[in-house]
C-alpha cells in the first residue's frame, strides 16, 4: 500500500464512505486534532512513569482512533437503506467513559485536594499532559461544532469531554510521583 497517493493535491480529502471535502473543514480539523492529541499521548506514554498509567494510555490511545473514525465518517454514507451499518467502525461505550471516571477517582484518592488552579508545568512530563489536556480541549470544540452541524454518537462527545478532566487529574498523579511542585495560581491584588 502507497501512503501518497496523489488525490489530496488540490486540498481535499476523502472521508469515510468516499466523500472528498476541503481539508479545512470542520471534519478535518476534528479527528485531526484528535490525532494530534494521540500523538502527545504516546509522548506521555514513553516518559518514565508507572506501568498502570502507561496502560490506561494505551487503552485511551486505542479509543482515539475510534474517535477519530466516527469524525472521519460522512453520516450520509454512515448507513445503508435498511438502517444498518455500512462501515464497520467501533463504538465509544459508556463503559469507555466509566474506565476513565474511575481511573480518575482512583489516582485523586492519593492527591492533596485543590484549593487554587494549578499553573501547569513542574516537570517536562507533567508539562506534556496539560499540553495534551488542551490539545483534547480543543479537539472537543472543534468536535461541538461539528456535532451542532451533523450530530453523531453522543458518548463520542462525553468521552473527550472526560478524557481531558483525566488528563488534568493525571498531570497532578504524575506530579506527585515525580515529586514536582505543584505551582498554585493566586491572583495578586491591585495596587
């Protein structure tokens, strides 16, 4: 298989089903985020950090392409006449969300509780996780916009929503191991 292929020359693509868009459009800068957001998740997951969380990255990392899929998806070409599927692409299930709310809740049992917003960095890992904690942030605009125009399956939304409050709560385990200083923001007062 060529990985050029010559068609996207003039700044279309094409998406799942065959339909060519611009590759500015919503769809694109969508599941291109997403993609974006994986690449920093494996950056994350070859720092030296526990074997758990390596784990829980690579299971996350793996969701993403699903993500990803759906973006990718015309859901004009999504179903065949009889309603039924005509790409066979994974689902985002409410067990995906639940992995994530519980890994959240298991990494906040060790962690002082908040009292301020955290200014992010600390330790060049730490750094890359609230760097991915935006890159998600901004995937899931992107992907609101997108959904407000050509709605798709609501737990796609909901899990990139919760992916980036996994992401923060991460940030703060991997400081804690890595014995970084956690920077509180307090505003200063005038004059």
């Amino acid at each position: 298989m060529k990985i050029y292929t010559k068609t996207g020359d003039k700044g279309t693509t094409s998406l799942f089903g065959g339909t060519r868009v611009s590759k500015n459009h919503i769809r694109i800068d969508s599941y291109g985020t997403i993609d974006e957001l994986n690449a920093w998740l494996g950056l994350i997951r070859d720092q030296d950090i526990d074997d758990h969380s390596k784990k829980i990255i690579s299971i996350i990392q793996d969701k993403l392409f699903t993500v990803g899929a759906v973006l990718a998806t015309d859901p004009d070409k999504a179903l065949l006449k009889s309603g039924e599927e005509r790409l066979n692409i994974p689902k985002i299930n409410i067990s995906d969300i639940d992995l994530l709310e519980k890994e959240m809740d298991a990494m906040n049992i060790s962690l002082p509780p908040m009292t301020h917003f955290i200014l992010p960095g600390g330790h060049t890992t730490v750094s890359y996780c609230h760097i991915a904690r935006t890159v998600c942030r901004r995937g899931e605009r992107m992907a609101t916009q997108l959904f407000e125009k050509e709605p798709f399956d609501e737990n796609v939304m909901s899990y990139i929503n919760r992916l980036s409050d996994f992401l923060f709560v991460l940030a703060r385990k991997l400081s804690k191991d890595l014995k970084a200083d956690e920077i509180k923001w307090i505003p200063k007062k005038k004059g």
